[in-house]
C-alpha cells in the first residue's frame, strides 16, 4: 500500500571544516541539543538513458532511517516533491537485486515508455539530524548534516563522495522559515546546492539535457510563439500522468485541459506548423481528451448536483438526497478511473507520448514560422474570433431547442480554441492579448454552464426515477430538474460576448 508524503527542503553544500550554525536564537526556534544519527543504503533505479533523471524524478530502495523501503520522488515546485512511499514486503530488506514495486513502476510510465529500470547508483549516507520545534515541541524543521559516498553502476561505473545539508520543513513549518533559516546559512558562508538531489550530483552530466522550447521576447517569430506553447502543455500532459493514476483532485482536469490546448494550438496555427503533417496527432490528442473527459465529467456534474443541493431549503430536501447521489457517482467514477488508467497504461497512449517528443524535437515548420510574431498573430486571433462569432450569431436566430443548444456549445468550443490562440500569443502580445483571454473565459462559463444544465437534466431523471423504484421520494430530484431546465444564459451572454469583440478588436490592430 502506497503512501504520499509532500516533501519540502532545500539543499547546501558543506565543506569538511564548516560547522552548522546554531538556532537557539531564533525567535519562536528550539534547536535540540543532541542529533539522531543513522545510517542510510539507497540503491537508484532509472532507465540506462536516463529518463527519469532528465525529469527530476527519483526512485530508490533505502535501508535504514525511519522510512525504509522504496520511494518514488516526483517534482512538485520549486523546492518539493511528492514522495510516494512503499513498505517493504516481508524478507525484501535483505534480498538481492530486488525489482521495483510495479505500483512504482506505473507512476514512471509516461517517462520511461515502458523501458527496463536498472540499478544506475549507490550511495551511503552517514546522517546526522535535528529536530526543530516550537516552544510547545511541534515539528518545524528538520536540519541534516549528511556525508555522503556514490558510486554509478552499470556499463560506466565512478565513485564520489561529498558532505551537504538539508533543511526539510516538518509538519507546522513554512516557507518563512525556510527563508529565515537559509539567511542564517548564508552568513555562515554556506550556500545552495546546484544539484537538485544526491542522484543529479553523482550522475553529472551524464543526465540527458531536455529539449529547451524557445525563449520569447518582443522580435520573437510566430514558429516561436508557436513552439513555446507546445512544448509547456507538453510539459503538462507528462507532469501530470502520475497525478492522474493516482486520482488527486484536479489532477484529469489539468491534463485534459493540457491535451485541449495542444490540439488547438495545433489548429490555430496550421499555417505555422504544417497542419497535414500534425493531423493524426492532433487525432489522437482528441483521443486522450475524451478519454480523460469521461472521468472530468462526472467529476464536474457530480459537484454541480451537490452544489445546487447545498441551495435547496432542508425542508424541501426529501429523503436521503445526498446519500443516493453519492452512490449514484462512486461507482460511475471508479469504473471511469479504471478505464482511463488502462488507457495511460496502452500502447495507444506511449505512441502519443513519442510523437509529441517527436514533433517538439522536430517541428513541421512552415515559412511562415520565420515572420515577425507581432504582425501574424493579429491576424491569427482575428480568424479565430470570427469563428466563434459565426456560431454566437447562428445561435441568435434559432428557437429554444436541441438545435440552439448544439450551435452554443460549438460556440463554447469555438471559444476555447481562441482563448487558447491567445494564451500562446500573450507573451509577445501583453496586455491587451490577457484582457481577451479573461473575456473569453467568462463567455465560456455562460456556454458552459448552459451546456452543464442540459447534461444534468437526464441524470436527475434518472435519480429522481430511482430514488422512486427505491420507495423514496423523488421530489427533491424534481425540483432540481426544474431549476436547471429553466437555466439559460441569454441575460447575461449578451454583454459578455461584447467585451469579448471588443478586447479581440483591440488585440487584432
């Protein structure tokens, strides 16, 4: 059984001679005066190119200390990581060249592609460790005094050895803290690691360097622009696949949200990048989005549902509502999970994987891609905007009925690709591209939140038919087809839609 723990430090560099300071004087700061020592074995799995290295991920088996066993690190920001944690099964401590726990294995998946993981390093760590408190003896950090010996393993093999210190934030520490503790480090001459684990630091340079999307400033061109988004969303869609297994909130809507955006950056820009030569991939990428969409989506109207309860008065709420909604999406959601892990964990899936590393390594480029970003992009969100306009416009003349609804949600989709054209242009276009993004956003929650009802109306039918067979009351269920049945968004999309021509005026000058 896994366990997470959310893991915060920042690392330095000790010389042999340098003495830690001491905290006693910090204010609201308890430094015991004796350290724990330990021990410590870790042998490093990774790919023999060394996939996860080059993505700042880690994964070990250690001996000693207080958490024995396998860890899997995973970035998190700037100075944390996401330490998922297993338990070694009984007699594994002491057996020779132990494999990986394949729940560890999976969260690799979207890095390694299905390669062997091999031992690529060994390092003992002779630790000495404070624990720092406040005046109650609450955790706030913890500072370690690590030597540390290396050696690589596999075809090329070297030994090194170092001496570094840790400050890791414990349960009631914070940010603050850290910062206060590292101007006390600094004024002892002791300064940051460049290297961002023990693994990057005996590895050197054997680590492969990622490809490095463009830097973008004002004579950036539009193939720039262009590159830069594909290889952020890129970022996304891999940063987030371990997230996604493992069912963290917000987690599938990110990673969707980064497919989406790709594809349509694919789109808005097929005069930048070869649109007949990206075709099958931006399929795909419609693929992975629906995929991922049948678990987003239950996620999103089962939260709808109960919100829309919370505004119901109790005495109208007839019967046990909530506990049949519950049960209505637990197990919808499970099923959904689980088809969406066999999904990340299918070849359909690595092959997507490699023909985004594939079109970020070598884009289509087009001659286009080589004019000035500031001229094209005008014309680009100008395009894009006539495309959702056509759709507003096509909804205005239609009655109220499935037709309408079907040219308003073209519309919100239409509206989306937009904002996604302009999100890639804002680097170089500024203000005027972020004030058309924040307008568009608020037209695509009034289509959206018009498309949420219609997709509501036959689940509160069906709830409200259940909770009957069942022998209940359905009336609550009733009430909330009513509301949302009456929900459009024609007030208010009206003005909305008119800011938002009239920020794309502006960015398309």
């Amino acid at each position: 059984m896994a366990t997470t723990v959310r893991e915060t430090e920042r690392k330095y560099d000790l010389d042999e001679g340098t003495e830690l300071p001491r905290w006693s004087d910090v204010p609201g700061l308890h430094h015991a005066d004796e350290p724990e020592e330990h021990l410590l074995e870790a042998v490093y799995f990774d790919t023999a190119d060394l996939d996860l290295a080059a993505a700042g991920i880690t994964l070990r088996r250690r001996r000693g200390g207080t958490d024995r066993g396998w860890h899997l690190k995973l970035p998190a920001g700037p100075d944390s990581r996401d330490e998922v944690r297993v338990g070694f099964a009984r007699g594994e401590a002491n057996r020779r060249n132990p494999q990986p726990p394949a729940e560890l294995v999976a969260l690799t998946r979207a890095f390694t592609r299905g390669r062997e993981l091999l031992a690529v390093a060994e390092l003992t760590t002779v630790r000495r460790q404070w624990r720092l408190t406040d005046d109650a003896g609450r955790g706030l950090v913890e500072v370690v005094d690590d030597r540390v010996t290396a050696r690589t393993l596999g075809a090329s093999t070297g030994s090194t050895s170092w001496r570094e210190a840790e400050v890791e934030l414990a349960e009631h520490g914070d940010d603050a803290l850290l910062d206060r503790l590292e101007k006390r480090l600094r004024k002892a001459g002791i300064r940051r690691s460049r290297a961002p684990s023990k693994l990057a630091r005996v590895l050197g340079d054997r680590v492969p360097a990622p490809v490095r999307p463009p830097r973008l400033r004002r004579r950036s061109t539009l193939g720039d622009v262009v590159l830069a988004y594909l290889h952020e969303q890129g970022a996304v869609i891999r940063a987030y696949d371990p997230a996604v297994r493992r069912d963290l909130p917000d987690a599938v809507h990110q990673m969707r949200v980064a497919t989406r955006r790709m594809r349509s950056a694919l789109q808005a820009y097929g005069r930048v990048v070869d649109r007949d030569r990206t075709r099958e991939l931006g399929d795909e990428l419609k693929w992975l989005a629906a995929v991922l969409g049948a678990s987003r989506d239950l996620e999103v109207l089962e939260a709808r549902i109960t919100d829309a309860l919370d505004g119901v008065p109790d005495e109208l709420v007839l019967g046990p509502v909530r506990a049949q909604v519950t049960r209505y999406f637990a197990g919808r959601r499970a099923t959904a999970h689980d088809e969406l892990v066999a999904a990340l964990d299918g070849e359909r899936y690595l092959a997507l994987l490699a023909a985004i590393d594939a079109l970020l390594a070598e884009p289509p480029l087009t001659g286009a891609a080589d004019e000035p970003a500031r001229e094209g992009l005008g014309r680009i969100v100008r395009r894009n905007h006539r495309r959702v306009a056509d759709h507003v416009r096509g909804a205005e003349e239609l009655a109220l009925g499935a037709e309408r609804d079907t040219e308003l949600h073209d519309a919100r989709k239409a509206a989306k690709r937009l904002r996604y054209a302009t999100e890639a242009a804002a680097p170089v276009l500024g203000k005027p591209a972020r004030t058309l993004i924040s307008r568009t956003r608020q037209v695509q929650e009034l289509l959206g939140d018009h498309q949420d009802a219609i997709v509501a109306l036959p689940v509160l039918r069906e709830l409200g038919a259940a909770a009957h067979a069942e022998g209940t009351n359905g009336f609550t269920f009733g009430l909330l087809y009513e509301r949302e049945h009456s929900h459009l968004p024609d007030s208010a999309l009206g003005p909305a839609w008119e800011r938002l021509s009239e920020a794309a005026r502006a960015v398309a000058r």
